[in-house]
C-alpha cells in the first residue's frame, strides 16, 4: 500500500530535517527519507566532527601556552582516541536531538534509499512518486507525495585522475577517522575546508604543505584577508605554495608516502609527505536518485532550480549543497524554509546570497559577510574603508591573541554598508553582528553609535566603524 503525503523530503542532513520541521510546523504531513543518518554530512561528517576537532586543537595550543600566563603544566599531550570518542558523544548527543525533532514534528522517518519514480499507477506524475529501498532490508516502500524536496547534498571532489584510498590519498572524511597522526601531509586546495585542516593538523604537531592552485589561498575572501592568513599560517610553520598545478601523472605513491611533483609558476618542485588530503570542493549527490525519470536538469553535478528552489519539475524542490552555490549548513536551513513557505502559500521567499555570513575556523578564525573590496569595485562603487586591528582591544590583548583586524567597506556616495571582513580571535562569533547590521541596513555611523561594553573583543567591530569616517578612538 502506498502512502500519501504533503511533503516527502529526500536527505536527512540540515536543509532535509529543516525542510521537514517547517513543512510540519505548516500543518502538512511530511515524511523524511535518510540513507545514513539524520543530519546529513554536517552533523557526522562535516561541521560539527570538524569544529570538535578544532576545538580540541585549540585547547592544546592553548595548554602549550600556559606559561606564559602563569600556569604550569607539567605534561602536555594529545589523545587522539579520547578526541575520536568525544567526537562520536557530540554527533551522538546532537543527532538524538534531532531524532527527538522529529518525533515532536510527528514526522514520518524512512531509513534508506530515495529513488523518484516516472508515471506509474501509483502517479501520473513524473516523480509522484518515490520508491525506498530500505535499509533494513524489508520489501521496497512506495510513498505518494504531493510535493518532494531533493535535499540530498554533496561529497568531496576527487582531482581528476586521482582516485581516494582512504589510506594515502584522502578526503576529509577519511581524516575523521584517522587512528593515527601521520608527520607530515599535503593539503591540495587552499579553500576553507583546506586550511581549516591545515590550521587543526599543524596544532597536532604534523607538518603541512598547502598547494593551491590560484594565486592566493582562500580565493573567495577579501584580498586582505587571504594576506593576512597566509602570513599568519607561515608563522607557524605551516608551508603555502601558491599557483601549484598538481596532475595525476605526477603522483607517485608508496604504502607510507606520496611523493608529487609539481609545476610551481612553471617550475618543477617535489613535495613528499605520509599522506595527501584532495580539498578542492565537492560535487552534488544527484546520481541514483531517479533523475532520468523526470525532466530535472543538472550542470556540473548540481540541479537546477528557479529562484524559488523548485527544478524543472515543479512540484519538485532542490536545495543545499546538491544545487551547489554557497554549500553552508545555515544556506540549505534558509533555502530550505524559502522553498517550503512556496509550498505553502506561494510566497516567492528568496535567500539573500549576500546576507550570508561566511566563516572559516581555524586559528586564526575568518568571518565575512557582504561584498570584497574587489567586488564592490568591480560594482562601480565609490567605496570608503575603515580597518582596525585587534591589538588595539584591550580583551585581546588580556587573551593573548591579538592577531588580526576588522575592515569595513561602505558606499562613499549612501554610507550603505557593502561588507564585513575579519579575521582574529572568535570573529565566527563577532560576525553576527554584522550580519544583523546588514539585514537592517545600518551604516557604519550606525554601529559606531552603538554603545559596546568594555572589556570586550565586539569593540573591534565598533571602532571599525568608526574608522570608515577616519573617527577610530584607540588607533
């Protein structure tokens, strides 16, 4: 028997469980077909294992400093067990949260394989219907949807040429897994993933090369900010090489090393390490879900949608990373919600894509949001710039970590604000501000009126602001 539904979603990560609660909340009958588990890449493979890892590393960067604030201990040492474990609690603990979402929801969960399927008898529709092969082995569900929303995600890119062996060549998933610290690795791909594992892994003691292919590292921030960053990873002894084209034929792999000889602007160079971590983004899961069935198009391994997330197929949504663009967690939650309220009423809700905040967190963190000075230029804005760094704040300065600086671009002709770049101590944080300043279309006389407390790290955003106007008090 098949079973009729408002809304089926297919893919249980953050847009997915998102799509399925607002639906819900929206008084419709929805259901959620997951393979693996509720949370998708995000929650067991991507941000949340990530930023564990992370924090571990910042607690023994920290612990190798205390000296210099006074503390002593004796013996300082990293448990990569004990993290793997502490790692699994926090998926485990969040993904019973979830779970709990969606019982609370009163949402159907179907743990398998989504295929849409052509005209049948169960739908004249092209995707009327969906098939589950589930993963329990049980006979094939039929499920009756009125509307589907594809949220199904990606996964990492392989360089072209170069298969994952999840023991010499790896992917970030494979790096979750790791038993053991290897000494020394090779990052290709100098994007935010990239670094984020450059930054955790040289805070474990390995030895890190990053080979980007483009002219600088983190490509998609402000100039400033890639500058900025790559100075501050060279101190710490990480290598950056910079317009690196890494080709399969120049691969040579061994049971304990790869050994890569790279064109460097033109020249050869050989870079050997233990292992070789491929971070130069990730492609759409859109295969074997029965696309061939319907009329939805892809292009370059994302479907296509309109501006209200739905495919060629209109009674078939798309969002998140299987759509490509901006591949965050809070983008799919956003699309998710925009596409869901169309369901519902016909709202033509659409995500702003400059409105999203954009974080990278390693040490030091970025955060940004809005247009790059490039950018803005390139509008044919008459821009005015206020920066101002972190040691110029007495809270950073107190924590020892006063590295970096806030810069704010504004529109010389309206004072509108353009876009926020940062980078230093917990700017993941401090760029919610910002993000709330743009939503209201603030100006940066605006903020700098705003009375931040003192001692505090938000203080660098307001004198930032002030620094558009040439006003900073404590630079």
């Amino acid at each position: 028997m098949a079973r009729e539904y408002d809304v089926v979603v297919i893919g249980g990560g953050t847009g997915g469980y998102v799509a399925a609660i607002r639906a819900a909340q929206l008084g419709m009958k929805t259901a959620v077909v997951e393979k693996e588990h509720l949370g998708g890449t995000c929650l067991h493979k991507g941000c949340i294992p990530t930023k564990t890892f992370l924090r571990s590393a910042e607690i023994y960067r920290d612990a190798k400093k205390a000296k210099h604030f006074g503390v002593q201990i004796s013996k300082i040492g990293l448990n990569l067990p004990q993290l793997q474990q502490r790692k699994q609690n926090v998926i485990e603990q969040l993904h019973q949260g979830i779970r709990g979402l969606m019982k609370k929801g009163k949402i159907d969960c179907y743990y398998g394989t989504g295929r849409l399927l052509g005209p049948s008898i169960f739908s004249p529709m092209a995707g009327g219907t969906v098939s589950v092969e589930m993963n329990d082995g049980s006979e094939n569900v039929m499920l009756l949807p009125k509307h589907v929303i594809l949220a199904t995600g990606a996964k990492p890119r392989p360089l072209k040429g170069i298969e994952f062996d999840g023991k010499t060549v790896l992917n970030s998933d494979h790096l979750l897994e790791l038993k053991e610290l290897p000494k020394s690795i090779i990052i290709v791909g100098g994007g935010v993933i990239g670094i984020e594992w450059a930054s955790c892994l040289n805070d474990f003691g390995v030895q890190v090369t990053v080979l980007e292919y483009g002219e600088r590292i983190l490509p998609q921030e402000d100039a400033s900010i890639s500058k900025e960053m790559e100075k501050q990873l060279i101190k710490r002894g990480i290598e950056i090489v910079t317009n690196a084209e890494v080709s399969p034929e120049a691969i040579e792999k061994s049971e304990n090393a790869v050994t890569l000889n790279v064109k460097v602007k033109g020249d050869d160079k050989q870079f050997i390490a233990e292992k070789m971590l491929i971070s130069i983004g990730r492609i759409g899961n859109v295969e074997n879900i029965g696309l061939e069935n319907t009329e939805i198009e892809t292009e370059s391994s994302f479907i296509k949608v309109n501006d209200v997330y739905q495919t060629k197929e209109k009674h078939i949504y798309a969002i998140g990373d299987c759509i490509g663009g901006a591949q965050l967690a809070h983008v799919a939650a956003s699309e998710a919600i925009a596409a869901v309220e169309h369901i519902a009423s016909g709202k033509r809700k659409t995500v702003n894509y400059r409105q999203i905040p954009r974080c990278v967190y390693s040490f030091p963190e970025v955060a940004s949001i809005g247009l790059t000075e490039e950018e803005a230029k390139s509008l044919n804005y008459d821009v005015k710039i206020g920066s101002f760094p972190f040691k110029g704040v007495g809270k950073a300065v107190v924590q020892g970590d006063a590295e970096g600086f806030v810069k704010i671009i504004a529109d010389k002709a309206t004072d509108d604000l353009l876009g926020v770049h940062m980078i230093g101590p917990h700017v993941t944080n401090l760029i919610s501000e910002a993000s709330l300043a743009l939503l209201l279309d603030a100006t940066p006389w605006e903020i700098g009126e705003a009375i931040h407390p003192h001692p505090s790290l938000s203080e660098v955003f307001y004198e930032a602001a002030l620094a558009v106007d040439g006003k900073a008090i404590h630079f």
